[in-house]
C-alpha cells in the first residue's frame, strides 16, 4: 500500500524591512516609529500587519519575549496542531 502525500506549499519569507518592523513592534514601538524604523512609510507597516504571515510572526516574536522557553515552545506546538488538524 502506498500513500500519497501532497507537497508542502512554500511558505511566504518576510523581507529584511517587514523583519525590521516584527522587531520594532515586538519591542513596542508604535506603528509609525517601527516604519521609520524599517525604512518604509506608516501605511505599509499598516498593511504588513493585514498580512497573516507578518502578523504570525509579530505574534510569535511577542510570546518569545515574554514567555519562557518551555512556555514559548508549547505555545509553538500547539500552534502546529492547529495547522495540521
């Protein structure tokens, strides 16, 4: 018996500015000094944000601050279930 399995779909990588913004948001900037931040206008880091991979990986670096590790990692495992069920 053989099982097919389908290919993973790629996952969408953030550019070095949208990374600069996670940054500058997760440590608590507002959205305006995290654009000046990055280089980039307050209406992009505006639609960054509409962005559900940026916004996961904001959400990610958020509870990676202020989580422990073991905490952090239950955290990222639960969220690996979500996707896969």
């Amino acid at each position: 018996m053989t099982v097919a399995y389908s290919k993973p779909t790629p996952q969408k990588v953030l550019s070095a500015k949208q990374i600069k913004a996670v940054l500058a948001l997760a440590e608590g900037m507002t959205q305006a000094d995290a654009a000046k931040f990055a280089g980039t206008s307050p209406q992009t880091v505006t639609a960054w944000m509409q962005d559900p991979v940026f916004h996961c990986r904001l959400e990610d670096e958020i509870y990676s601050r202020s989580m422990d590790d073991l905490a952090f990692h239950k955290h990222l495992r639960r969220k690996a279930l979500r996707v896969f069920s």
